[in-house]
C-alpha cells in the first residue's frame, strides 16, 4: 500500500517520504479499514518535529484521526462490521499504523460507526479534538444549565467544545482573535463571541454571567481574564501547554476555592474514552456536529499539508490517501 512515513524526526519537508508498504493484517481484535480521509492535528506535528517526541520503531505513519471503511476484521471481532463506515481515533498510539496510508488497522472500539449523514473529511477531524473536548467538558458531570467559557473557540478542540456544550445544554460564551473565526465560532453556535484582544473582552465575558466551566487552550495568555469571570468554586480545565509556563496566582485561586484541572487524550482512562466515541457518534446522528472548513491535501503533498497545519490554517487540515 501507499502510506507516508518517517524514519526520523524533523522539519516536514526533510523527513516525509510516500513509499510501498506491506498493508498490515488485522490482529485479532482489530479491524482493516480503507482510509478516506487522514486528519492532521498538532500533536501529529509535534510527533514528527520532535517537538514532543514519541520513539519511532523503524518507520512511523503519522497521524491519530482518519475516517473510511473497514474491509477485514481480525479473530473475535464481528465479521458483520465489514463494509461499515468508521471513524477512527488514536490510531497511531503506541503503534506505527496512523492513517496518513491507504490502509490501517486499530483495534475494533477505536473504528467507530460514521453515520451515512457525516462525510469521511468529519470523521476524520473528530478523534483527537473532539473527545479532548468531551473529556475537558464533560469528565465532571453534566454541564445542563452551567455557563461554560471556550477559549479559542474557531480552533478544532474549541469548535467540538462549543458543539457539544450546547447539545449538552450549556450556555456557551467563546473568545477569537478575528472576525472571520468569530464567524465560525457563531455557525457553531455560541451564544456569545468575544474577541479576546479588545481591552474589555473580560467584562464583556462577565456581562454574560459568571462562568462554572473554562476549557482553555493558552492557560498563560487567559489566567486573568479566566480569574476575572469565572465564579467562585468554579472550574478551569486546561489542554494545552504553551512555550512558557504561566505564573500561579494561589492566593486568587484558594479565594475564589476554583479547581484547575489539566487533560492530555493519550491518559483518559479508556472508559471515558469509549464514553466520548459513543456520544460524538450519537451527537453526529442528529446533526449536532458540523464541520470546520477544509483544507484538503494528496498524501504525496503531506508535507505541505504539515507545514499548513504548523503555519496555523483556518478549520482542518486532511490528507487524502
Ligand atoms: N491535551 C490534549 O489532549 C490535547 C488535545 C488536542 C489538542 N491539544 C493541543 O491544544 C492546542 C490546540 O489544538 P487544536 O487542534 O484545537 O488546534 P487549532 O485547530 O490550531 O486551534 C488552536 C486555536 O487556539 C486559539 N488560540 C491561540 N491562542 C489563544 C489565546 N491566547 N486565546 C484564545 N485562543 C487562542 C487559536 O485562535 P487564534 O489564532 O485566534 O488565537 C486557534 O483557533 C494544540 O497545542 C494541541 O497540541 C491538546
């Protein structure tokens, strides 16, 4: 099969190469799946740069999130599941199958029914943003009736928060840096959007109501104005880490008694994680999660589509293997 892959880590352009492998036979448990549609997220960058690096066990084929069809399933998986479409989330975790190929294999509770409404580009930009943004949303209990505040509400993690904070009933207040991201963040359905570099992007939060719930992208960059909305005893959950590391303020954090919280996907317990796929797939079924624009690439061209992703493009990256 086609697949790109690297030896090595580093810039894109130098260490990417498009090469025949041998397609990898389902294990049991697993499922064969056609890929149509392979989702570049940061932490595929990263990987690949050595930014954060992961070990590399002669050849690495990036990436976490892709969507197609499975073709073959390995001992003990029901044979019916051939032909379904599926998304697929953490496909490249500890293995060097990620679905920047033609085919891939993953165990079968990571191939996840893609129901016929959803195309394959959706399906492939789910894994990694979406169940972030369930288990930053969602690991506490319901958020019905809370005011949750999404920082950077037009990027892939910040989209599925708002998405599925409204289908969890959730007034959503979401902060952008322009007006075409602040247009995203309304079609997703935000109830209020702040530009967070307008001097009074904090009162403009606070007018909204005190805050239960932050799920925060640039911890460092958004402390005070976090600090300045959120209510007493409130929560802030964090998903990214910036090039520096923020300053705690204890004494305003023990006075308000907020819980800061920190989420990396690849530690979620796995029923948390079975949790997220099974409502992202049910919140799909109805409709309720839509997709960012598309920026679509041939698997000869991941190196572009990297640079594209790292260069911080508008919506998701895909590459169509
Ligand atoms: N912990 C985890 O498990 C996990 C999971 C997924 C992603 N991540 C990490 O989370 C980050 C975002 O991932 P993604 O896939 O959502 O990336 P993305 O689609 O590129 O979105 C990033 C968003 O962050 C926004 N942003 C940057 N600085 C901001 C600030 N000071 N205030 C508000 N918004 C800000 C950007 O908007 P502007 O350009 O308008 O500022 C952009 O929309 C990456 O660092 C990624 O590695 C971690």
């Amino acid at each position: 099969m086609r697949a790109a892959l690297y030896r090595d880590m580093g810039e894109a352009a130098e260490v990417f190469r498009v090469e025949e492998v041998d397609r990898p036979e389902p294990g049991p448990g697993e499922v064969l799946v056609r890929v149509r549609a392979s989702g570049v997220n940061p932490t595929d960058y990263k990987a690949r740069s050595g930014a954060v690096p992961r070990p590399i066990d002669d050849f690495q084929i990036p990436h976490q999130d892709g969507a197609g069809v499975i073709e073959a399933v390995g001992a003990g998986v029901d044979a019916g599941r051939v032909g379904e479409r599926v998304w697929l989330w953490l496909a490249a975790a500890g293995r060097c199958w990620g679905t920047a190929a033609e085919w891939t294999t993953v165990p079968a509770r990571q191939a996840v029914t893609l129901p016929d409404g959803a195309s394959f580009e959706l399906g492939a930009s789910l894994g990694v943003p979406a169940m972030t943004a369930h288990y930053c949303l969602l690991a506490d209990g319901p958020v019905a009736g809370q005011t949750v505040l999404v920082a950077g509400g037009a990027g892939a993690v910040g989209h599925f928060t708002i998405e599925l904070a409204k289908r969890a009933g959730a007034r959503v207040v979401t902060t952008v840096s322009s007006p075409d991201k602040a247009a995203l963040a309304e079609k997703a359905g935000a109830d209020l959007v702040v530009n967070y570099r307008s001097p009074d992007a904090a009162d403009q939060v606070r007018a909204f109501g005190p805050v239960d719930r932050v799920v925060e992208v640039a911890l460092g960059a958004n402390f005070q104005l976090d600090l300045a909305v959120t209510r007493p005893h409130g929560t802030i959950v964090t998903y990214a880490a910036e090039p520096a590391n923020p300053e705690l303020p204890v004494r305003v954090c023990m006075t308000a008694n907020l819980t800061l919280e920190f989420v990396l996907i690849y530690g979620v317990p796995m029923t948390a994680l079975d949790q997220a796929a099974a409502d992202i797939t049910a919140a799909l079924t109805a409709g309720e999660l839509t997709e960012l624009p598309v920026h679509k690439y041939p698997l000869a061209d991941i190196a572009a589509a990297h640079r594209a992703a790292e260069n911080g493009a508008v919506g998701k990256v895909i590459v169509i293997p």
